[in-house]
C-alpha cells in the first residue's frame, strides 16, 4: 500500500482495462482480479467499459469499502463534474476512490476546477492526473486547492521516467506506472528472461516488481485470468541489487522528466 496526501492508501499493483472491451470480457478479467487478491481496479470513461467494471465489482461479493476504484475524466469533454456523475451511474457506486485527468488537452489546469468541484461534492475522494510531465505536474499544483495525489504514466524499465518519478515524490504525489510490460513488448527481452529464470519467476513478475520496488504503483493490463494470476505473484518476492541494475540499463528515455515524447503526444 502506498499512502496519499488525503491519508487513504492506494494498492501498490492493480489491473488496468485499457483496451478491454465492455462487455463479458471486461467483467470476467475483473472478476478473476478480484478473486486472485486484487483491490484495485482502473478504468476510465475514454475505455468505454465502465458499465462491465461496475457489474463485475456488483457481483464479486467483495465489499465497496474494500475496493480501490479508478477512473479518467475525458479531457476531450467539458465538465469532470458532470463526467463523474455519468461514470458513477455507469460504475453504479456512490464515489470513486481516485479521478484522474487522463491527459492534459488544453493545457494542464483548465479542468482542475471541475476535478475539484468533483472532489468537493463527495463523488472522487481523491483526485489526481496522468501523462502529465513533471512541469504540467507543477503547474496544477500552483493552483490548486486540493494538490494532485497521483500521477500515472507509462514506466517500465525501458522507459525509466525517473526524473518525473523524482518530481512526483517530491511533490507529495504517488508516481502510477501503466504498461509495465509494454503491451507484451517486453516479456521477450534476453535480460529480462535472463532475471526471470534466475529468480524462478516470470518474465511479467520480474517487470512489474521493478516498478513496485521504486517505489511506483503499477496497473498491469490483462483480460486473461491466468495472466491476472501470474501478475499478482510479483507482491511476493523482491529482486536484488544486481538485477535491478540490469533492469535499469534499459532505459530508452534519458530518465526524462516528460510523461510523453513530443511525437507521442496525442492532444493538443
């Protein structure tokens, strides 16, 4: 667990449902999240599978209190107020745990008002951003009345953002690592395998407990119940030193500052 600035905790690894689709898809990979141990689940209104995460949550048996529920205000819409309103007949609870800004279109502060608005009603008890760059990052916080709690962006080993990491801590704000292994990109690496089988353990666990032992929450993305399985085993060992010194070898960004390169950009 890792603590916010509101003195909730946040699970360190969580599922991410980016990219699965709504429906009994969606609803199986939550529900084998929650049975294998998961307590936080992340989704976000540009996903469009808010309803399947809602329904899966309903059925688990587990109770609401026990469930770290995210989701994203689409940038692209106007009010995060009403947005969050919409996501939680959708979601079909009476709050979310954290409400994130998904990406900073048009500027870095236009919709923390409205994110504050959301968090001022009772609807997010936290709120927070992503792919924001450390200097987005600063300026939300110039302005803001309730600070941003997290900031989630890609991270892996090869792309270490360990300057923004840096600011974040800095900040006061929990770093969110999402695609620890690259949509799968990663998995076959000679360094990574090489780890894996030192340590008996998976190639995703060896990418997911980097992350965790930088100190960064990590959403990994799966519809697969076995793969969902396998991820969770990543809480339960640690790498050492000299392996976690290969791993950052392969940083590919500079330990850049910025949660986007220019080209990756896909706002305006």
């Amino acid at each position: 667990m890792l603590k916010l600035a509101n003195g909730s905790e946040i699970p360190a690894l969580g599922l991410g449902v980016w990219q699965v689709p709504d429906g009994p898809v969606c609803e199986r990979a939550v529900t084998a999240a929650l049975e294998s141990g998961y307590r936080l689940i992340d989704t976000a209104q540009a996903y469009g599978n808010e309803a399947s995460v809602g329904r899966a949550l309903r059925s688990s048996g587990v109770p609401r209190g026990e469930i770290f529920l995210t989701t994203k205000f689409h940038p692209g819409r106007r009010d995060p107020l009403a947005e969050m309103e919409k996501s939680l007949e959708r979601l079909d609870t009476a709050y979310v745990d954290l409400y994130l800004v998904h990406w900073p279109q048009g500027g870095a502060t236009v919709a923390w008002p409205g994110m504050e608005a959301a968090h001022a009603a009772g609807l997010a008890k936290g709120i927070g951003v992503s792919n924001f760059s450390a200097a987005e990052l600063a300026e939300v916080s110039a302005v803001a009345e309730v600070p941003p709690m997290v900031n989630q962006f890609q991270y892996s080993p090869f792309v270490d953002r360990r300057g923004l990491v840096e600011a974040c801590l800095a900040a006061g704000v929990v770093p969110q690592g999402y695609s620890p292994l690259g949509t799968g990109e990663h998995l076959d690496d000679p360094v990574v395998a090489k780890i894996a089988a030192a340590t008996g353990r998976t190639a995703a666990q060896v990418l997911i407990r980097w992350s965790l032992q930088r100190g960064v929450s990590v959403i990994p993305k799966s519809s697969r119940p076995a793969r969902i399985e396998e991820n969770f085993g990543a809480l339960d060992f640690s790498l050492d030193e000299e392996s976690m010194a290969a791993l950052d070898a392969l940083d590919t960004t500079q330990h850049t500052a910025e949660a986007k390169a220019a080209d990756e950009k896909w706002w305006s």
